[in-house]
C-alpha cells in the first residue's frame, strides 16, 4: 500500500500552485495532482483574448513532463474525484479509495447556464479549452454573435469577436452593468469605454428564448424583440464545482467554507481557488474570489499548509482583477462595496481613469483603466490598511493622463 | 543570480511588485524592471515567487 500524501483535486492554476507551495516548503512525501480534463494543466485568462484573436496557442502553467520530473507528482489527468470522506482521510477517485494526510480541494468553478437556453448547436459558454476551440472556429468575420452577460467574459469575448470581424451585441439584464464586480458608479462609466471600442451593449435586456431547432438562429427579448443569431456566448457567471462533495460532512455556502488558513473544518483539509470561500482577514469577511491572482495565492497557501510542514499561515489577500478590452487595460484592487467612490483622474472614455474607494477612513478598492501603475501602488497600501488621504495623494501623484 | 524580464511578455500586473517591491516596480508605460542594484542570495526566494507567480510567465531567474 502507497504512503499517504498530498492530494491535490483539480489541476487549474490554484492546484498547481498548490502542488509548488507543498514542495517548496519542503515536503518530500508523494504528490498526487487530478483533473479532469486531460490537458496539462493551462493558463485560462487568454482563451477569451488572444487565443480567439490570434489564434494563440494553449499556454501551459506546467508540462505534465515539468510537473512528473522536476516536482515528483503522480499527474493524473482526465480523471475525476466523485467523494472524500474526512473520517478515513479518503477520497474517491472511480473505484479506487485514495488516501490523504494532507487534501487541497481546487475543483474550480463551472459556467452558469441558463436553464431552457442551451439546446440548438451554436450557443456557447466559455471557461474549459475546449470551449474556446468551439468558439474558435464557430465566430466568422461576418458572424452575428449575441452575448448573453454584460460581465468581463462577455466583455472579452464581446472585444475579440469585433475585432475578428464579426457584428456583436452584448445583452445585460441589469440597469447597469459590473455592478457586483466594481459598483453602481464605476459599472455605469465602465459602459462609456465599451461604446468606445463600438460594442452595442443593451442593458435592461431581457432574453427570453433562444430560437432554433438543432442550430440557434435568432435570441428573443421578453420585450419581443427578436436578434438574429449565429453564436450566442452565455456569460452570467460561474459556480463553485462542489456537488461532489455533499456528503463529505463539509461546510459548503457558495463555495467550501475554510478559515482564514484555508482550513476546510476538517484536519488537513484545505480549499483554494475559485471553489473556496474563506476569512479573509485583510477585510475580516468571508469571501470567495474568481481572480487569477487570488487563485494563485490561496493555492500556494493551502499546499503549504495541507503537508503541514510548518505552523499554519493565514492567507492574506487584497483581491485583484485585471480585464482587457482590445488595447484597454481595466484593473481592479481591493472590493466594490464602500462608503464613497472618487474620481481621482481621466475617464473611462478617454482611457486613463483612476478611481478610489473609501471605507470609512482607509481606502479600500481602486478601479483604473489604463493606469497600471497607479492600481499596484494602491493595492500595496489596501493591504497595509493605508489612510484615505495618503491613498488619495498617492493616486494623484502616479496617474498618467491619455494623450 | 540574475532576473530577466521579457517586456514583450509582461504585462504590468505587478504581482512581482506586490511580493518583492524592493526588487520590482511596474513603470509608467505598465512593464516591470528591476530596482534592485544588486541581488543576493537573501533575494533567491523573493525572486523565485515572483517569476512562479508571474502571470504572463515573463521574469526569469539566471544563476
């Protein structure tokens, strides 16, 4: 019988990290990596950029030969956990019991569908490689493509299908759009910069159907309005993959709730990525992010501290986010709810808008659009809980202005 | 021990400031560079997270 180890489910980026954080902290017992798509495991962020407008290859985080040989991992891919039960420190891979000392549960989210709409060939949703290889080839120049989710996928996509030569129209249900992601404010002028690359997004869209027997052919708005259609991308966010955890005697509220060690309640259980909801205690709440970096930092967190080499770390995040919308850089640090948001400089339609977010005294997000700058400096200071006014005077004395 | 920053790559993020900013800083045209005068061994781990946590994979370490 093989030692027990590390178990790492899922090999996104949060796995992978994972899967380094464990070695580098210096655990030498065996590693095993699942996931359960068969590539090695990939970068995401580029599948709704480059990957569509240039036809980029896949970038990987890790070669499966990189991770076998240099970090002495069993990768097993294409193959899916179904179960873990804390008691016997198992988890359960097909027909095979897997013994765990140390589990991190990286499972990632999955796109939210809409129930009823996903019938006719043509309608889409983006997240896996294999997504974006159908999108690849089914968006022409010439292509109608209705958008369904004003959110930064649809944005993204939305930007790339343009630029590829195809008509596109961004559909948003809400009055305004990014409201959960950067606020009221900021989700109304970041609208200002999507007319400015040419998008028609409709906002206050209701869609109703999605029209067409085997192949989608048109959208239909509960106003009655009927889009013609040739791909229709859904892209109204995305859920925790946790189903396969009921029964394990976890806590599961949107996502495994962990402590802020990433602790999942269990011993020597822990969650990172998309899929964790933890105490952040930066701002001293719960929360679960989607973010490449967070997913990135959490996973070498939770890997360190499921081999328990050492004393268990909190895990310390100032959320980021970045979007690119064609040349367009919009970054976000820190969280959308606050007491104030200010214009510190430019606008979203000219290109160089810096804006801060105050909670209470200290400054606590910042939204930039082409001012990267700026952004890193203020998510240094969120991080130490720097004041409102040295953010302020910080933000003024770094901005660029579009010229 | 040596970083090199393929500016074609980076993308400005600046998760290599975030980790070490007495290494790196992003610039005003949104691409990292190296602040440090000189690396030293006491750097290899800060320098290390950074190229690992690069996410446009652009820093690489020399030596």
């Amino acid at each position: 019988m093989s030692t027990a180890g590390l178990v790492v489910v899922g090999a996104g980026l949060a796995g992978v990290r994972a899967v380094e954080g464990a070695r580098r902290s210096g655990f030498t017992g065996p590693v095993t990596l699942l996931g359960t798509e068969t590539d090695a495991p990939y970068d995401r962020p580029p599948l709704s950029k480059a990957f569509l407008t240039e036809s980029a290859a896949l970038k990987y985080l890790r070669t499966a030969e990189s991770l076998r040989g240099e970090l002495d991992v069993d990768l097993r891919l294409g193959e899916t956990a179904t179960a873990v039960d804390p008691a016997t420190r198992t988890v359960t891979v097909g027909a095979e019991e897997l013994p765990y000392a140390g589990l991190v549960i990286a499972t990632g989210s999955t796109a939210r569908l809409l129930p009823g709409m996903h019938g006719p060939a043509g309608v889409h949703t983006l997240r896996s490689h294999a997504d974006a290889l159908a999108l690849r080839s089914a968006v022409r120049p010439g292509s109608r493509v209705v958008v369904i989710g004003a959110g930064f996928i649809g944005s993204e996509f939305a930007c790339s299908a343009l630029h590829v030569g195809a008509h596109v129209t961004v559909l948003e249900a809400a009055d305004v759009p990014l409201v959960r992601a950067v606020g009221p404010a900021m989700g109304e002028a970041l609208g200002g910069l999507r007319g400015r690359h040419g998008i028609d997004v409709r906002c206050g869209a209701v869609v109703e159907a999605v029209m067409g027997e085997d192949t989608v052919e048109a959208v239909r708005l509960a106003d009655g309005q009927v889009l013609p259609a040739d791909v229709v991308l859904v892209g109204v966010g995305a859920a925790p993959v946790t189903e396969w955890l009921r029964g394990s005697g976890l806590t599961i509220e949107d996502g495994v709730v962990c402590d802020a060690t990433l602790n999942a309640g269990a011993p020597g259980v822990y969650a990172a990525g998309d899929v964790a909801r933890w105490h952040n205690p930066t701002f001293d709440r719960s929360m679960r992010l989607e973010h490449w970096t967070s997913a990135a930092e959490q996973g070498a967190v939770a890997g360190r501290n499921a081999v328990g080499t050492g004393e268990p770390v909190t895990c310390d995040v100032v959320p980021y986010f970045w979007s690119d919308w064609v040349t367009d850089r919009i970054q976000f640090v820190g969280v959308p709810e606050s007491d104030e948001v200010v214009t510190v400089a430019g606008s979203a339609e000219t290109g160089d808008l810096l804006a801060l977010y105050r909670t209470g005294d200290r400054v606590t997000g910042a939204l930039g659009v082409n001012q990267r700058r700026a952004v890193l400096r203020l998510r240094l200071m969120i991080g130490q809980h720097a004041g409102w006014q040295e953010a302020v005077e910080l933000a003024r004395s770094t901005t660029v202005r579009s010229s | 021990m040596e970083v090199r920053i393929d500016t074609a790559a980076c993308a400005g993020h600046g998760v290599c400031e975030a980790l070490a900013p007495h290494i790196f800083e992003v610039d005003d045209e949104g691409k990292a560079q190296v602040v440090a005068q000189t690396l030293d061994e006491a750097d290899r781990v800060d320098v290390e997270n950074a190229v690992n946590q690069c996410p446009e994979q652009a820093l690489r370490l020399i030596g």
